[in-house]
C-alpha cells in the first residue's frame, strides 16, 4: 500500500462524469491515494476546470451532456499534446475508437467498470507521468549544468581576453578599439593588446578553427600563452615580435588535434622605427588605408594557418607614418547573412570601411546589414589621430 501510496501522492487528477454517484465514488477512492481530486459533472465544466487548475491525469466518461468526453479531450489536447486521459464508454463504435486513437487518449476502461479494472490503468498512467517528470528532471539539470559550465568558460575567456588600452583606447599617435561578439556562449576567437612599453605596443587575434569547446579551448590556450610570454618580456625587459611567435608554434603544437589548424593575426607597433611588423597565418586580408589617396589596400596573409606542422614565420614591415586607418579581423565579419540570402556582408565590408572613421560609425554600419550572424565577431579597429601643431 505504501509503494501504491507513493506513485499516487503528487499527482493530481480530474474526473468526469453526469452521474453524481460515480462522482463521489471515485472522490473518496481517489482523495486517499491524490493529492488532489477535480470533480466536472459535464464535459464544459471538466474543460473549465482543466484550464483552471495544475492537472496530471484526466479520467472521463464518454457519453455526457453539453460536450462529450471526446469533445472535451480534443480541446484539451489543443492546450496539452501529452497528459493522460482516461476514457470509459460502454459503446463500441468503430469511428468513436478511431476518433479517441487520432486524439491520443491514453487508455480506455470499457462499461461496467470494476476497480480492478480502473486501479491497474491508473497506476499504469501514474507510472509513466511520473517517468515523464523524471525524465524532464534529469534532462533539465544536465541543461542547466551545460548552461553553467559555458557561462564558466565564457567568464574564462573574457578574463583571458587582455586590453591594456581598456580605458585610454589609444597608443602611440592611433586610436585603437576592440570589438568582440561571440556567436554562442562558447567562442573560437580570442585577443589580446598589449602595451610593452610607451613606444611599443602588441596586438594579438586568434580563431580557433571548428566550433564549440575544441574552438574554444584552442583560442584560450594560444591568448593564455601569449599573454603570459608578453608579461614575462615586459617583465624581463626582453622583448622579441619574432620569438613572441615561435615560442606559441613550440606551445601549441603538441596540443592541436590531428589536422587541426589556427588562424592568427600578430601586429607589433614600434614606434622608434615608425613601423608595423605583422604575421598574419591564414587570416584574412586586413584593410589598410594610407594618408597619401586614402585608397585601401588588402594586406593579405604573409604565413599559411598555424599547425603542428609550422616551421617558417613570414614577418612583413610596413611604414606606420603611411597608415590612416587599419582594420583587423576575423572570418567571422565577413560571414554574416544581410538582407539578400545569396550574398553576405563581406561585400560591404570595404565600403563601410572606406566611409567609418571610428569604430563606433563602423559597427553602426554594419548593424543595418547585418540579419544573421553567422560566426564568432572579432575585430580591431585603428585609426591614427591628427596631431596637433
């Protein structure tokens, strides 16, 4: 009886029927083993009652005046596809069988019921509501610590993310913002600017090639490791653009999968030389306009992707009193969906480029175009700052 008791005791059920005897009947079998019992004498009250209160199991009679049990199940099931109903007739119409299948009812009790009959369908139902709750239980806590376990990791990213012109946004004679917007909770992309000192300064992008946690733990590790090289070269007074790479290649190597590949993005401003030394692997083109026509120019990928297999680094050296403005990005930008399905956004990218002098007039841009994004949103923006006399 205990084990009987426990099946019933958090369920809540409603029960139908025009005869008031059938009625109190089953409101004194049921009170004992419920938590509770809805009483509807017609198949519009039963409805009312249904959409009134917290109901698990609906047992109904099917011939009844106003609305039949059928009736009163099809506008039930238009609010709740999957709660169990009962259904008991004495008839044994073909159509009415097919029309109770085609609505899903549960089970049905044939006229004169015994209790034999009504406690094994009932505890038949109960069990598999309850299995039901369980299930969506269970499902619901692995939800809710997947949910926790990304907010985690997107709070690890975000404080691996290093910006030392956080506040000042400006190094040198340029202005330099970050823009970052990850697709989902998990993002494959990562940055870092960093100052070395008042004339020199470090500007790191990485997209982990894939989706989800492997992205994502590629483009940590590589920020992580840079950012620390950068804190013991600052720290060391020992400073090498050149070695800053090769010592991520001797890092990350023997943590890649097997054919997975990075793309990456490495700028250090220097200005003692008026230049910028770049390596880019595998990343797009970035834009650079100069002073002299304000034309732009690609400046395309100097290196193939990082991967385990990277021996050589291409490092190109332009001339910084040139530069009007850079931007430095990942594939992401250029992948989002705009209004005309067959196109994406890289087409406007250099217009809007050409026509932006900050990075807040870019992005506005690029928002009215935008519908659908796509991919991980990384980008830099640069724009050097007139001097005064």
């Amino acid at each position: 009886m205990n084990n009987t008791l426990q099946i019933y005791s958090s369920l809540n059920i409603l029960c139908v029927d025009d005869d008031h005897d059938t009625l109190e009947i089953y409101n004194i079998m049921f009170s004992m083993l419920f938590n509770h019992v809805y009483i509807a004498e017609d198949g519009e009250e039963g409805l009312e009652m249904f959409q009134k209160e917290s109901v698990d199991i609906v047992l109904t009679d099917y011939s009844m005046p106003k609305m039949t049990g059928l009736q009163m199940s099809e506008k039930i099931r238009e609010i709740d596809a999957t709660i169990p109903i009962i259904l008991l007739t004495a008839l044994e119409s073909l159509e009415i069988l097919r029309h109770a299948i085609d609505l899903r009812v549960t089970s049905f009790i044939k006229k004169p019921i015994s209790s034999r009959s009504i406690f094994s369908t009932l505890e038949f139902v109960a069990k598999s509501v309850l299995a039901d709750r369980l299930l969506l239980k269970t499902q619901k806590e692995r939800l809710s610590y997947s949910n926790y376990q990304e907010n985690l990791t997107y709070q690890k990213e975000n404080l691996i993310i290093k910006n030392d012109l956080q506040d000042k946004k400006s190094f040198l004679n340029f202005s330099c913002e970050a823009f970052y917007k990850p697709k989902d909770i998990l993002s494959g992309d990562s940055y870092s600017i960093r100052e070395i000192s008042k004339e020199q300064y470090f500007i790191f992008l990485v997209d982990g090639m894939g989706k989800g946690i492997s992205a994502a733990a590629t483009a940590m590790l590589c920020s992580a490791f840079v950012n620390y090289q950068i804190d013991q070269a600052i720290k060391d007074q020992n400073f090498s653009f050149h070695n800053i790479i090769e010592k991520l290649l001797e890092f990350i190597a023997p943590n890649l999968l097997e054919d997975e590949v990075i793309s990456a993005t490495f700028f250090y401003f220097n200005a003692k030389k008026d230049s910028l030394e770049y390596a880019m692997f595998s990343m797009p083109a970035f834009l650079c306009m100069t002073h002299c026509d304000d034309t732009v120019v690609k400046m395309k990928s100097n290196n193939p992707p990082l991967s385990a297999y990277t021996q050589n680094i291409n490092i190109t050296t332009i001339d910084t009193q040139e530069i009007n403005k850079i931007l430095v990005f990942t594939d992401g930008l250029n992948e989002n969906s705009v209004e005309d399905p067959k196109e994406f956004y890289g087409k406007y990218l250099l217009e809007d480029f050409t026509e932006a002098d900050t990075l807040e007039e870019f992005e506005e841009k690029r928002a009215q175009k935008v519908v659908v994004q796509e991919d991980d949103i990384t980008y830099i923006f640069i724009k050097a700052q007139e001097q005064s006399k």
